[in-house]
C-alpha cells in the first residue's frame, strides 16, 4: 500500500477530532466571509513581535511541544498547521515529518511511538499514510485586518497514521517538520501573552523555547490536533461552550486551549461604568432561572473576581484531564441608582451568558 496525498479545501479522513492542543483563530468578521484571521498583537500591553516559526526539514529546522494522557488516548491521525508567503496560495507541503516522543528529545533520549515515522521519514513517500494538504481559510496577519495582506494563508496538513498510537498515561512531545511549507503560526488568542512552552530545534545550535514580544519575551505554544475512531467517551476534545441565560448590557467572552498545560482568558466588555464588573469561576454549573430577573446562573461562585478580565494558565498535571470550570460575567450596582442591573436578591445586579470549559478528555 503506497502513500497517499490529497489536496482540496476540507478534510479526507473522517476520523473524529479528540484532542485540541488550542485555536490559533482570532477574527472572523462579517465583511471578510469567508476569510478569518490570525492576528499578531502588536499593540500594548502585549507587543508579539513574531509571525511564525521556520519549520522547514530542508533547511534543518523542526517544532516540539508537549501534550498530557490522564488514562488512555489513541491516535489515528495528527493535523498541524504551516503557511507560505504567497498570495493567491495553494497547498504546497511537499514533506511531513512526525515523532511523538515519551520524553523530552530536548532533555533526553526518549522512544519515538510512531511506527515507520520519525524525524527523518518523509511520511509522503512512506508506505501506509495517508497526507491531506488543503486550506483553512486563516490568514496570519497584523492589524489593522482591513488592510491586512493574505499573503500568510494558514493550511492543514493531516496525517492518517499506518497504524493507531495508543497511549497512556504520561506526558508525551510531538515533533514535527515541513517542506513545501515556511513557518508554523503560534497558538493564538486575543489579550493573551504567554500560550506555551513549544521548542524549536535549530541547526547547528539545538533546541530554544519559541517566543515572542517586541519588549518582553513570551512563551509560545503549538496548535495540533488528533483524531481518532477508537474509545469515546475516554477521548473527547476540550471545549469552550456558550450556555447563554444571560440578562446583562454587558457580556462576557471566554477563549484560550481547552487542554491540560493550556489557558482561558476571561473578558467582560461594556461594563457600565455605575456598576463593578466581577466574573464569576465555578467547579459547577446550578443551571437555575433567578426568580428575581430573566437571568439564568451558570457558575458556581466559588470564585468572585473583581475586574473585567482574568486569565488562568492549567498546570500539566494528568488528574486534571476532562476538568470543568463555568465563568458567568455580572454587574454588581452598589449605588442603587444607576438601573442597568436587571436582578435584585438582597444587592443589585444582573448576569451575562454563562460558559463551560471544559479540558481535553483521555
């Protein structure tokens, strides 16, 4: 059985998604359908300084990040991203190297688990695999969007595996390089500076964390993702969930890498300036209508955070694998005068739509 290439706009295998190592999509306004975009920040308080990473084999170089097993994860196919500096581009990854890794290649000499793969296999022309090279329809850029040139069109290149991965518990490192394709963008996510621990090896010099920052150096991480057919519900990808029930002016947004080591930025905007902004964190969803208003409450308040935002960064540590947190943003009136709230339980206040994060679980 020879190995397969196919190029086009959507995916070939069928395999279902199981793990998301994080999105590198921040935009996708009304007048760019269907275009969506990854943008660079570049303005303070977070100045990224770094487009993408070289990912090119023929060149010497190859990108490594981290991923966590809780109990037991299975891999059929493995999807990373890489652009070109063309316009009117079209899938161009002429070679696909792959290794997971049960240790840090950087720090050791670990067992690479994927059979008739590695780092100097190309899986293009390997016996068994199967590369499919489309379009995602991201572009990388910097603001502002609107002038903003589509010459970094982010594309897919998925591998179906000759034989499934199995893994267990532990943390694993998954290696990769490209040809035909220039750079890999970071995981990306608008008001969040540090993203990962993701390392470049470089040749001639080694393995370097990627960073990025016009002043301040920030750690980088990788977008990949897995799928597999094998084992629901022990493998499920993380996910970011709008709950709605809110009754609020104001709103809330939840974004980040819904996997252990990964991140969550919470955002309240159009916070009336009367009332204090507060986020709710809860370890449960009550799900219970508020007799005294339209709102439903989605989190537990474990955790009352005053402001408008908070970011958490989730520690690597495997238990934590299918972990679920609920934020809910609120107006809080104290003043009593300035009628935005829309509930009255003893204080005055009203609740935005509530979210689920739930983490990668395996």
């Amino acid at each position: 059985m020879l190995a397969a290439l196919t190029f086009g706009a959507g995916t070939a295998a069928q395999a279902p998604l199981v793990y998301s190592n994080g999105e590198f999509e921040t935009d996708r306004p009304w007048w760019s359908f269907p275009m969506k975009f990854s943008q660079v920040q570049s303005s303070p308080p977070i100045e990224h300084s770094v487009f993408g990473y070289n990912v090119t084999k023929s060149l010497g170089y190859r990108l490594i990040d981290q991923f966590t097993v809780n109990s037991v994860l299975q891999i059929s196919d493995i999807e990373v991203f890489g652009y070109t500096f063309t316009f009117n581009p079209q899938p161009s990854c002429t070679g696909v190297y792959l290794s997971i890794w049960n240790g840090d290649p950087s720090a050791g000499s670990p067992t690479q688990l994927i059979l008739n793969a590695g780092n100097s296999v190309n899986l293009l022309g390997a016996p068994g695999f199967t590369v499919a090279n489309t379009m995602t329809d991201v572009f990388r850029v910097s603001g502002p969007l609107i002038s903003a040139p589509l010459d970094k069109a982010i594309q897919s290149i998925r591998v179906t595996l000759q034989w499934p991965v199995t893994l267990g518990p532990g943390t694993y490192y998954l290696e990769y390089a490209l040809d035909g394709i220039a750079a890999s963008p970071p995981l990306t996510t608008r008001g969040v500076a540090t993203t990962g621990d993701a390392k470049q090896y470089l040749p001639g010099v080694g393995y370097v964390g990627i960073l990025s920052g016009a002043t301040t150096p920030y750690k980088q991480g990788l977008p990949f993702n897995f799928y597999s057919s094998c084992c629901p519900p022990f493998t499920l990808p993380g996910a970011i969930t709008n709950l709605g029930g809110g009754c609020s002016g104001a709103s809330l947004s939840v974004a980040g890498a819904a996997a252990v080591g990964g991140y969550v930025r919470a955002e309240l905007a159009n916070v009336n300036p009367l009332t204090f902004g507060v986020i709710l964190l809860g370890v449960t969803n009550p799900n219970i209508p508020l007799l005294a208003c339209s709102c439903t409450s989605h989190a537990s308040a474990d955790l009352l955070l005053l402001g408008t935002d908070y970011e958490l960064h989730v520690p690597i540590v495997g238990s934590l694998a299918g972990a679920e947190l609920f934020f809910q943003g609120a107006q809080l009136n104290l003043s009593g005068t300035s009628g935005t709230t829309a509930c009255n339980l003893g204080l005055q206040f009203d609740l935005t739509d509530g979210y689920s994060y739930r983490l990668n679980i395996n």
